[in-house]
C-alpha cells in the first residue's frame, strides 16, 4: 500500500554479470539477509525506492489522520473519543518515525512535505474515500488498520534497517487500531436494524477501497520484480491482497453481516491446495483515477494538509530562531573556555 506509485529509473532485476562489483557485494549482502544502514553503499536506485516509499508511507499515515480526527467530537461516548483521540495520536506518531527514517537516506522532511504537496510524491488511495458515519470509523479500524497490518508486518523484514526498526513499534500499535474498529463493527452490527444497515453500508463502500490498498495487480506492477530482489517488498502485492480476504471474509460472516462481493467463495484448490476466498478485482480504472487526484476527497485532503503547513510556518520559525539562539550561545561559551 505504500509503493502504489513508485516508480525507478531501472526497468525490471539488472542481470548479474551486468553489475559492478559494489553492487554485487550489495546484491550479497541483501541475499545473505542483511540489514542495509545509513552510512552502507547502495545503489542510488535503491536509495531512490526507499526514498519514495517510506516518504509515501510517512505522509500515508499523516493524511490517514483526516478521515478519522473529524470524528472525535462526535463519536458517541466519551470512551469512543479517548479511544479515537489516542489513535490518532498514534497516526501522528508513525509519521513522525517514518520521516526520521527517510532523513536517514539524505533527503529533509520539508523537501519530503513539498514534493507531498506539489502533487510529485503520494499518499494511499484510501485516505481519498470520505468516512460518512460513526460505522465508517469502525470500517476504516477495521478493514484499512487490517490491510495496513497486513502489508507492515512483513514489512519488519526489509532490507533497509531503519526502516525496518521503524516497522517494529508501528506494528504493535496498529494491532491497537485493527481490534477498535472490530469492536465499533461488533457494536454496529449487534445493534438497531438501523446501525446493522450503517455497518453493511460501511463495508459495502470500503471493501474494494481497501483490497486497492495493495496497489496494482503483480502483472501491472513493473517494479515489483525489482523490489522483491531487493527485499524492499518481502510478499507480492497479490499476495498481501489475498491474505487479507482469506483473514477478513470470515471475520465478516462472524459480524453477521452480508459478504460485499457475491464471488467471494472459499476455493479449496488455491494456493497449491491449501485453499483460499475467490473475490471480484477491484475497478483499477477508479483506483488509478483516485492516484492521479481524480477521487471523491483528493482536493479536500490537499487542501487540508497545505493549510496545516503554511498556518504551522510561525511556529516552525519560532523554533528555529530559538535553536539557533542556542547554537550561538554554545559556541559563545566554547570560545570563551
């Protein structure tokens, strides 16, 4: 979900024999599962990837902030706010790890932010679909926190450490996020017919949303190959799409509520036999119509973000103005000794 848009300057896996001796030993390194750190050579193209989806993953999880912080003063009881509030905080939080650990690469958060805000870097699709009711809080917990579980899990194994690391802390906290919205569904669909329909309605509207989440189709995706051979990626985006459904659907009948795919049937011959859900692809022109600015909150949630930064310039000055204020009286007091 955090490489839907990431494109490189090589096209598919450099034959060996055509690498140069640094990136051969690189090539071992990563084979022989070793962690890449910051100060190590690597390949710009490496570098260039990195940047790219860990910068898109960093703002995924700042504007992932919006469609839910609308909602803290009016979730419905006090507990819910709390809960909600401390979620959001959380979001707030990965960002912040996420962006210290692109910087690690050689590139500022603000040059991060402003390719964020000139339309040159992105942010997952499913943060442009807008929440509509309480049961879309529990959706979004429930299905996009389980998708983004899904894809930051083996995301603990890549190949560059801090990101990896990074991937250690936020895991166990979107663990938190996945069972709050569960149990919003479980209220919702336990409740009045009404609330039963507001939770069916939610899921009808976020599961194709959220299986896009993924990114596209392995047959579309030309950097796939590239990525899996550097253990950026650990698991397909086809792969990730279907342990989401075979997790999810059983989940769904457990709500009581309606599957929101009517192909969504067990097949016991997929997987070499193991058995996997049959589901519906999701409409990948939308999705793509949705990456180029075109979905139902694209230009709200831009929006939202470039008044943040400009409204927020005062205080960025301040703290600068103040930190070089110490920096001068430091070196004062050095050269005075």
């Amino acid at each position: 979900m955090y490489a839907q848009m990431v494109k490189t300057a090589g096209h598919g896996i450099k034959p060996r024999d055509r690498m140069t001796p640094q990136e051969r030993a690189f090539q071992d390194r990563i084979d022989a599962g070793e962690k890449i750190e910051p100060k190590d050579w690597m390949p710009d193209e490496y570098r260039a990837t990195l940047i790219r989806q860990i910068g898109q993953h960093a703002h995924s999880e700042i504007v992932g902030q919006l469609p839910e912080g609308n909602w803290i003063t009016r979730a419905p009881t006090l507990e819910r706010k709390a809960i909600l509030l401390a979620k959001v905080q959380d979001e707030a939080g990965h960002g912040l790890y996420l962006y210290s650990a692109c910087e690690t690469l050689g590139v500022s958060r603000d040059e991060l932010i402003a390719m964020l805000h000139a339309g040159k870097m992105k942010y997952s699709s499913i943060f442009n679909y807008p929440t509509l009711n309480w049961a879309d809080i529990g959706a979004v917990g429930w299905l996009v926190d389980g998708a983004a579980i899904m894809n930051q899990v083996q995301l603990q194994k890549t190949s560059y450490g801090p990101y990896a690391r990074a991937m250690v802390r936020i895991c166990k906290e979107e663990s938190f996020h996945q069972r709050q919205g569960f149990s919003i569904m479980m209220k919702m669909a336990a409740g009045t017919p009404a609330q039963k329909r507001m939770a069916q309605d939610a899921l009808n509207r976020l599961w194709f949303p959220s299986l896009m989440m993924f990114g596209p189709p392995d047959k579309d995706s030309a950097h796939t190959a590239q990525s899996m051979a550097w253990k950026i990626k650990i698991n397909t985006n086809d792969e990730l799409r279907q342990r989401f459904v075979d997790q999810t659907v059983p989940q769904i009948d457990y709500l009581g509520l309606e599957r929101p795919d009517p192909d969504l049937k067990w097949n016991p011959d997929k997987a070499d036999g193991k058995g996997g859900f049959d589901y519906s692809d999701p409409d990948w022109a939308e999705f793509f119509a949705v990456l180029k600015g075109n979905g139902p909150c694209n230009t709200d949630r831009m929006k939202a973000r470039v008044d943040a930064w400009e409204q927020g310039a005062w205080v960025r000055d301040g703290l600068s103005a103040h930190a070089a204020k110490r920096a001068a009286r430091s070196a004062q007091q050095t050269a005075a000794q």
